[in-house]
C-alpha cells in the first residue's frame, strides 16, 4: 500500500472554504483545498503548494 508523503500544511478556512498554506513561506494561497492537483497553479509534485511570489522564486533559480 502506497502512502502519500506529502507533507502536511495547516489550511485557512474563509466562508466554508479552505486554502492551502504555501509549504515555503506559509502565507494562504488562493487555492482551495477542494482543487484538483493538475489544474493548481503553483504546486510542484514531491514538494507541495507554492504562493506565486516562491514560485516565482522556485522557477527562476
């Protein structure tokens, strides 16, 4: 059985819905929880969710 390693985040909760945290820097992201990895901006597989600003950063290194 194959368990999923990613590490976990604490998410921010606005009007019932929640938000992923960026897993560099912390900050509440724009993206729901509820959303499909695929159609996520900013997520790198192995690593997590990203806020533009460390993406930005990530990508351009």
């Amino acid at each position: 059985m194959k368990r999923n390693r990613r590490k976990e985040t604490p998410q921010i909760e606005t009007n019932s819905l929640k938000f992923e945290r960026c897993v560099l820097c912390g900050k509440q992201t724009h993206i729901p929880i509820s959303t499909p990895i695929a159609a996520r901006q900013g997520y790198i597989e192995g690593t997590g969710q990203l806020c533009p600003t460390c993406y930005k950063r990530i990508k351009n290194v």
